[in-house]
C-alpha cells in the first residue's frame, strides 16, 4: 500500500509518500514560508534534494507544488496519481467530535469544518488538501484524518477544565484539548527507546517548537497536560499567535481600536507572537539574522519565548513531581541552539545540564545533556508523517476487510 502523509501546518506543508508494504519511504519534502515567499524542498528516489523557489501565497499553492513534484519527469517518484492508494491528513482540531483517526466522509469534513472556528490557521488549510486530494484523484482514493487532539485525551479533568462557569463545558465543551499530539505522541516514544527504559516508568516534557509550539508533560507514556488549550492560540507565544494573553486584553483593544472581539483574536492569531514584537517576521530565521544586526525588538521577541518555554517546563516538573528527560523537536526545537540553550540555562539545580559543544549539532537525534546530569535533554526529529501513515494504512486495512 502506497499512502500519501499531507502535514499542513500554519505556514508550511510537510508531506511523505511510504509504501507500507517495504515500509520504506519513496519521496518526502517541505513546502515551507507560505504566505511570505515559499520555498520548496523534495527528495526522491536518490540522496540528492531538490530546492526551488515556488510562490506559495495559499496551502492550496502548496498542495499544487506537492503533486506537480510527485509526477515531475526527474524528481517525481510515481508516473501517475492512481499509483496512491490512500492519503492521509494530519488535521489539528477535531473538538468533541473525534478521539481517534477516522476514514473521511462528507460527515467527517462538516465535523472538521465546524472545527474551524477552534483552530482558523489549521483546519481550514487541512481541508484544503484533502480537498485538492480528492480533486486530483477522485473520490475512490480513500483518505484519512489524524487528528492533533487524541494523544492528549488522557488529560485529567483537572487540567483540561478552565475555571469559567461549568455550564459552558456542558453545552459547548470549552476545554483544553490540546495540539500537536502525532509529534508528542512519537518523540516522547522516541526518548524510551534511546533512554532503554519502558516508557510507562518515565516522566517526559516534550516540546514541540516551530511556528505553532506547545509543550506537553507525558507521564507513563500519557499526556497530562499540554500548552495549548481550547484552541492553538493559548500557551506559548508562537510565529504570529500571541500565546496566553490576559483574556481582558480583547474587549480593551475592542473598545480603543474600534474592531470587534473577531477582529481582535485575528490579530491575536496572525499578527502577534514573534512577527508582533519584533516587527521583522514570524521565522526564526529572520529573526536570527535582524539580532545579529543589532534589532533590539527581534531579540525581545526570542527573549520573551524562550522564558515562556523555560516557565512551562518549570511548572510541568512541579505538577508530575519530577522529570527523567526533556525533548526539544519540530523545527525551531530541532535546530535553533541558541534557544535549547537559553531554555536550560540555570536549571542545573534541577540536574539539568546541556554540553555546549553537543549542543552545535542540529537537526539530528542525539542527547544533548552533559555526561553527569541527571535529566537527558534529548534531541529528536519529529516524524509526525509515520504515525499518520500508520494510522491510515490500519483504517484503510481495516475498512476493506469488513
């Protein structure tokens, strides 16, 4: 079985096509930038990355660029889009509606459209893939979704409740559901396996850093707790997602900028984070480069993130009573040092300790901790699209077995 994994996040779009059958992966790529520039990167059948400019104002732009790649003379992989036999989505909300990955129905894509609202930068892009998916290749291409929300319903009340009348958990379900649960879900998986100890006897803070970051506490290989909440704007903040905020902040700026409560969080969610304080971009990237040439905001916004991580991690330590590894993933996580640095900076009391010179290394997985420290920060690239091709190849089997 040949499936097609479409990650879309706020401003990129990873994809890999698998054959599960050799469990192998036959081409992968990275449309990244969306709605600044876009950039595009893929991998065949050979060692050798192809790298273009492509303009990518939409995910839909995206999505064209993917399937023009795959079907591409030289660099594609597969001669005609009927070679897939399945495609799946990784798609960020699924509210009330989903606690595991689901086949894709007319049902389904109303469910994940009434989600909308709950995740505006994800679910609207994940709809669009599948929607250009289906395009392409037709309706008999089954497809499934894979939702961000699942991992994390082992959350006890306690932590996914808000302190707000209970009445409006009863008749809207407001609670903390969390995001990013494929990523969370295989690192922390990853870290048992390099720790060689079973996950159910550990305690793991994964962070999930990139443009959309989050933090979950994983105890005995369960999430407990996480970063986000009702939707992928609270927690950290982020690229342009503000991150909490005092909820008094939206009727003040209301009120003074002559905008309604919609128009405010669309300024919390795409204008904020680090593209709000520093003026300069939501990539990090950017970013690096504007601090090295003395921008003083760009270096408030890294600043202001990297204690924001720091705080998280801190109270994650204090709620499960302890930690045996840190994990740092996704992009920013996965290759920006200078953030993993200033995250464990001064909390060797807690037996935390990075070794600088392992510290250089990026992308790869590898434990960054100096050799005496009690907790093992641990470097690990995220493979979100495996879990979902997995999820898929077991729902796609399973449908045509009945």
């Amino acid at each position: 079985m040949k499936v097609l994994v479409i990650n879309a996040g706020s401003s990129s779009l990873k994809y890999q096509l698998f054959d599960m059958d050799a469990q192998t992966v036959l081409a992968k790529g990275l449309c990244e930038r969306i709605g600044i520039d876009g950039k595009l990167t893929h991998q065949g059948g050979s060692d050798e990355k192809y790298k273009a400019d492509v303009p990518m104002s939409t995910h839909a732009d995206a999505i064209k660029a993917v399937i023009d790649i795959l079907l591409d003379e030289k660099w594609g992989v597969i001669k005609d889009m009927s070679e897939i036999n399945a495609v799946g989505h990784r798609v960020v909300h699924g509210g009330e509606y989903f606690a595991d990955s689901v086949l894709i129905t007319d049902e389904v894509i109303k469910a994940i459209e009434a989600c909308i609202p709950l995740a505006p930068l994800h679910n609207t892009p994940n709809l669009i893939g599948i929607h250009a998916c289906e395009e392409v290749m037709g309706k008999d291409v089954p497809q499934v979704a894979v939702f961000d929300t699942a991992f994390h319903q082992t959350m006890p009340p306690k932590n996914y409740m808000y302190a707000i009348p209970y009445e409006y958990y009863e008749k809207y379900k407001i609670r903390r559901y969390g995001f990013h649960g494929t990523s969370h879900k295989y690192v922390s998986q990853q870290a048992a396996e390099m720790l060689g100890r079973p996950i159910e006897d550990l305690k793991i803070i994964t962070c999930h850093l990139g443009n959309g970051s989050s933090i979950s506490a994983i105890d005995g290989g369960k999430s407990v707790d996480t970063s986000m909440g009702f939707t992928p704007l609270d927690g950290l903040p982020m690229g342009t997602r503000s991150g909490n905020i005092d909820p008094a902040i939206i009727d003040f700026l209301a009120e003074h900028e002559g905008i309604d409560a919609h128009e405010v969080i669309n300024i919390l969610n795409k204008k904020s984070g680090m593209l709000g304080i520093s003026g300069v971009s939501s990539d990090f990237r950017d970013l690096d480069s504007a601090i090295a040439e003395g921008n003083v905001r760009a270096a408030l916004a890294k600043d202001m993130f990297n204690l924001s991580v720091k705080k998280i991690i801190g109270s994650f330590i204090a709620a499960m009573g302890g930690v045996d590894a840190i994990v740092f993933t996704a992009g920013v996580g996965e290759n920006d040092r200078s953030v993993r640095w200033d995250v464990c900076e001064h909390m060797e009391y807690l037996g935390i300790k990075i070794d600088p010179e392992k510290n250089k290394f990026r992308g790869r997985q590898m434990d960054i901790s100096i050799d005496y420290a009690r907790v093992r920060v641990l470097v690990i690239p995220t493979n979100e699209e495996l879990v979902i091709a997995q999820d898929t190849q077991r729902l796609v089997s399973e449908a045509a077995a009945k």
